[in-house]
C-alpha cells in the first residue's frame, strides 16, 4: 500500500481493519444463529467455542494456519458441492425454467444501472478477500507461479459463486428463500445436510477468523519494526501476549456488532465500506499499480520517500550486495 498511495497507506489500514471486523460480524451472526438452530448450540456458547478455536490455531503459528486452511478449504468445498447437487437435482428443472423466462430480478423496474451497482459492490467488498493469504507470497519463486495462483484462486471463489446462483434461481421467486437472512436454510431439506452446513459455517468463520486476525497483527508487528517513531523505535515487534490481545480486541469487536444482524450489516455497511475498499485499494491498483509493474523505474526516489533512513540504508546495501 505504501507503493500505491504513499503516505495515505495508513487510510487503507484502519478501512481494512473495520471492513475485517465487519466481515468475521457477519459471518459470526449467520454461525452463531445457524448452529443454533441446527445444532442446539447456544449462540453466546457458539461464538465462545469459535474464538478459543481461533486462538488455538493461531497459537501454534503459520504451520498450523496453512494446515488448517487446506484442510478447511477442502472440507467446505465439499459440503458446497453436496448441497448444491441436492439443490439442483431436486429443483433443478425450475433453475432451467427460470433461465428459460428470461426474467431474474427481485426487484421492481430492474435496470442494468442497478445491477452494475450491486455487482461493484459486491466485489469492492469481496477483494478484501486476498489480503489475508498474502503472507503465502514467499512461496511463489515466478512470476508464472504468481499468476497461477491467481487463476486459480479466482476460479475457486467462482465456481461456488455460480453454483450458488443457479441454487438460488431453483427457488426463484419463492420469499420464503430470496427473503431469508440465510436461504440455504429454507433450500436444505436434508437434516444431515443442515448439519453439515451448519459445521461448514461454524468452520468458515474459525477460517476467516484465523485469517484476518493473522494479517492485522503482523501488518500491526510489521510496521512497529519498521518504524523510527519514540519508543517504538525500540521495538521489535508485538509480543506473545500483544499479539493475543489485538486478537481478542478484534474478536470481541465483531461479536458485539454481530447483534446488529446480518442484514443490517450487509445491507447499510457493506455498501459504504466497499466505495471506500474500492477508491484506496481498487482504483490505485489498477492504475499507480499497473504503471509501477510495467516501469519499475518510474519516480523510483518518489515511491521510496515512505521509507525510514535505516530501512534505505539497508536497501541501498542489499542492492550493492
């Protein structure tokens, strides 16, 4: 963010780590409810049992984290696939009729304005989505293994995407299911299948917990190392406990606002928050970002006035190097 706008880095930060907290509330509103219905959970148990599981994957540091992402990551891709299989072969006829009629909206006097809109939306809040595995990206020794990571990850936050689209249009225009806060509820008949997906979500909020906890505090340990200012200049890094506590901080933020409900969060705060996920992240990457890829040398001195004089001493040495 410091290549992209400089001295406004700082803007980005305190918008990620309010649309993160955003995030874990919506997804902890829909678990904490969906394994109490489903399991007979209470929710205050619910969310209590996801932040101590949280807490213990993070304990035990990348290794763990990378683990249990692959692991999560598979499991959930399952249970997707599952569900929808049953969506589509029970009501799969009304998703083709629905196609056939040509008529998807649920609104009245649909325009391609507003669905432009809505579609913007959706991704400006979305894209927040790849910060996280970023700390992967010493992994990738080629640009070539870069961008295959990268079409990768796009197709496998698509194809669910789709899937659950066409679910979706199976039970179209049905209030009971595009009125529903979580309409895999009203379209699941299968009391294994409701279990399985309330173990699905109960897993993904743990997973995109363990996630944006993790990218907040080391971009937090990062930047303390970096910095020159007072004591912080001393430094090096969060300790265990710090690190434990802005975790907790987080956490307890997202359950607290997770009592406004997850409409209410999708519907009035996801739409500020991605204008302004776009105009600090979207807008500069694809622009400054583009422009720095294709020439590296551009302004170099500019795009490095960020920088700490240790930080360039030590760049100027690994060069010569």
């Amino acid at each position: 963010m410091k290549n992209l706008i400089w001295h406004g880095w700082p803007i980005f930060e305190l918008i990620y780590v309010i649309l993160a907290v955003v995030i874990i509330a919506v997804v902890a509103s829909a678990g904490g409810n969906l394994m109490n219905q489903i399991l007979g959970v209470p929710v205050f148990v619910a969310n209590v049992l996801l932040i101590g599981f949280i807490f213990f994957v993070l304990y035990f540091g990348r290794g763990a984290i990378e683990r249990f992402s692959v692991v999560g990551t598979t499991f959930i891709y399952a249970v997707y696939i599952t569900m929808f299989a049953y969506v589509l072969i029970n009501n799969g006829g009304q998703t083709l009729e629905v196609l056939r009629s040509g008529s998807t909206a649920y609104v009245d006097n649909p325009s391609i304005s507003a669905a432009m809109k809505s579609a913007l939306i959706y991704a400006g809040y979305s894209l927040i989505g790849f910060i996280p595995p970023l700390f992967l990206i010493d992994r990738m020794e080629s640009r070539s293994e870069a961008v295959l990571s990268g079409v990768l990850s796009a197709f496998m936050l698509a194809i669910p995407l789709a899937l659950s689209y066409l679910s979706l249009l199976a039970y179209y225009p049905s209030e009971r299911v595009m009125g529903a806060s979580v309409p895999w509820l009203a379209m699941l008949g299968s009391p294994v299948l409701l279990v399985l997906y309330g173990v699905a979500i109960g897993w993904t909020l743990t997973e995109s917990g363990v996630g944006f906890v993790h990218s907040i505090t080391e971009r937090i340990d990062e930047n303390i190392r970096e910095s020159d200012y007072r004591f912080f200049a001393t430094r090096d890094g969060l300790s265990a406990f710090e690190r434990g506590s802005v975790g907790l901080l987080i956490l307890l933020s997202a359950i607290w606002l997770s009592r406004i409900g997850i409409i209410s969060l999708v519907s009035e705060v996801y739409p500020i928050l991605a204008v302004l996920f776009t105009a600090v992240l979207v807008l500069p990457l694809l622009t400054v970002g583009l422009y720095r890829l294709s020439n590296p040398t551009w302004k170099q001195e500019f795009w490095q006035g960020w920088r700490s004089d240790s930080q360039s001493k030590a760049a100027d040495i690994e060069q010569v190097e």
